[in-house]
C-alpha cells in the first residue's frame, strides 16, 4: 500500500519532446515505457501525471491516461522489489535456453550456469524501473531477428515494431 498509487499515460510524441516537458512539471513523473521513437508512457504520482497530460496536451501532442491501479515501472511501486525477489528465489529458476530480452535493460537475459542471482536481480528490478522496449527491439535486429510477431487481440506492438524500424526494409511486423 502506498499513499498516492499515481497513474500512467500513453503519449504520442519525441521522446526528447516528452522528457523536456516532464521536467517543466511538479511532482514526480518519468518515462515508464519507451516504446518507440515517436511513443512512450509516462508514469508518476496522480497530480503530476495530471498535470503533465495537460502540458503535453497543450504543447500538441496527443496524451491521454491509462486504466492503470498503479503508476508501474515508476518508484512508486518499487516497495514491491523486495517481495518479489523473495518469491522469485523460491523459485526452481533456471537460466534460459533460448534469447530472451529482459525489458529493464533492453539486453538478453544471461545464459548458462550460475546466473540465477543475476537473473532474480533482473525480474526485481523491472517492476520499478523504464521498459526499454525500443533497445529491445533494437538487441533483437543486431541477434539476426527480422520477423516480429505479436499474438493477442490487437496490434499494438505490431505498430510500434514498425515505428523502430521504419527506415529498415528487410523486417516484417
């Protein structure tokens, strides 16, 4: 439980463009999701998310709020870091056999022998850190990946593949 669980928005901007205006706003707001050179998420406590849709919005960008319980990838839900890596070290976790990206630092999860502690380090932090989804993609296409697939109802992440790699023509989302 946390005073103030905050909120988030999705915001159709420069990511430079988002990070100028956030620093204009009262309160604590930040980036929690970079999910292409034109798309990001912000999230922060409930007043200063407010306010910065509002600036965003005024700035002529489109910026609109999430149905979120919680500000995710921010501080404020960090207090949970701590339980979750207690029930992630009760877990029989084993190191992964094939590339998997880890979405707090955009880079593979580690492989082989003995990596379990970096690896519960990883899935801790990532609750309360940025989802680097635009670094992920981008390790993804420098491992040889070419062909993005997205399996669920919709098409968002189809349409943020194709905002990384836009000036690319040898992928397909």
């Amino acid at each position: 439980a946390v005073d103030d669980n905050g909120g988030m928005a999705a915001v159709f901007a420069p990511l430079e463009d988002i990070e100028k205006i956030l620093e204009t706003i009262d309160g604590y707001v930040v980036v929690a999701n970079i999910n292409s050179p034109s798309e990001a998420v912000i999230g922060g406590a409930s007043e200063a998310i407010a306010a910065a849709v509002t600036a965003l919005n005024q700035a002529g960008f489109d910026a609109k709020p999430l149905p979120v319980s919680h500000a995710f990838h921010t501080a404020i839900v960090a207090p949970v870091s701590g339980p979750l890596r207690t029930v992630l070290e009760g877990m029989d976790l084993r190191p992964p056999e094939l590339p998997i990206v880890a979405n707090v630092t955009g880079e593979f999860y580690p492989m082989g022998p003995g990596v379990e502690t970096e690896m519960v380090d990883i899935l801790a932090r990532q609750v309360a850190r940025p989802v680097q989804f635009v670094k992920g993609l981008e390790t993804l296409y420098r491992a040889g990946a070419r062909v993005f697939v997205e399996v669920g109802p919709k098409r968002a992440l189809q349409g943020m593949v194709r905002g990384v790699f836009e000036k690319k023509g040898d992928m397909l989302a």
